[in-house]
C-alpha cells in the first residue's frame, strides 16, 4: 500500500515542528535556571575596609575620638583592625566579617583583652561597634560609632 504524496511531504514538516516545539522548550528552561539573582558579588569585608572616624560615646574613656583603618588579612573574611580603643596605628586586632557584621576575635594585645563586634549600615558609611576591652581583670565595655 502506497503512501499519498502529500502525506509523505507532509512528515519532515512534522518532524520540524516537533523540534521547533522542542527547541522551544529547552531554550525556555534554560533561560529561568541560568538567571542568579546578582543582589551583592562584592565580599562582605570590603565594606568595612578602609579608613574611619571612631567615638566611643560609652566607657571608662568616652567620649574620645580617634582614626581606626580596617585592611584585608589573607584570604577570606578576615580583616585587621588598627588603632581601636586609641592604641594607635601601629596596634592591631585580628577580625572576620560575615554579612553585615564585623567580629574582632578574642585576644590579647599589650596586655589588653578584646572581644566584640558590630554592624554596619546599608549605606556602608556607619557601624555600631560594640567591643569589651579588659585591661588585668577591669573590662571596661565600650560602646562606639565608626564613620567615613
């Protein structure tokens, strides 16, 4: 039994159609699972380094104003903190950074023990430190402002 002419035309128009629709698809699929939402590629600690105005408005030595400078530590979150609680630049704390948060770890420096940790805001121009800073069993708990 012979097939009709047009029907035998008929089936690579099929066959296309089916592909076309098939194309279709995958190029859709594809394009809503490619898509990353891009909210923030930056590193969370490159919004704390750099230079900055610290006041202490709360502890044995506030108010008193001072320059802190955050600098990138190796690879990572981690961060160093030089000059807090007035040390000077030449005194620094080691620190992390997660999300909008900044934690100086605790440890010893000249004879002082930290810890603490603030945020910064979504301008990226202020952060709320919060940091204990115990001097020989006397903590003196610091409440400070950093701008830029």
């Amino acid at each position: 039994m012979a097939l009709p002419l047009a029907r035998i035309l008929d089936v690579p128009r099929q066959i296309f159609t089916g592909m076309k629709r098939i194309f279709l698809l995958l190029a859709s699929a594809a394009i809503f699972t490619s898509c990353v939402e891009d909210t923030d590629l930056t590193p969370d600690r490159e919004n704390f380094i750099g230079a900055w105005t610290c006041t202490e408005y709360e502890g044995d030595f506030a108010p008193q104003t001072y320059h802190v400078e955050v600098t990138a530590n190796g690879l990572g979150e981690d961060v160093r903190i030089y000059g807090l609680y007035n040390l000077g630049s030449s005194t620094s704390l080691t620190g992390s950074v997660s999300g909008s948060t900044i934690f100086i770890d605790n440890q010893t420096v000249n004879g002082i023990t930290f810890t603490g940790f603030g945020n910064i805001n979504d301008d990226l121009d202020l952060v709320e430190l919060t940091f204990t800073a115990d001097d020989a069993g006397v903590a003196d708990n610091v409440k400070a402002r950093w701008v830029r």
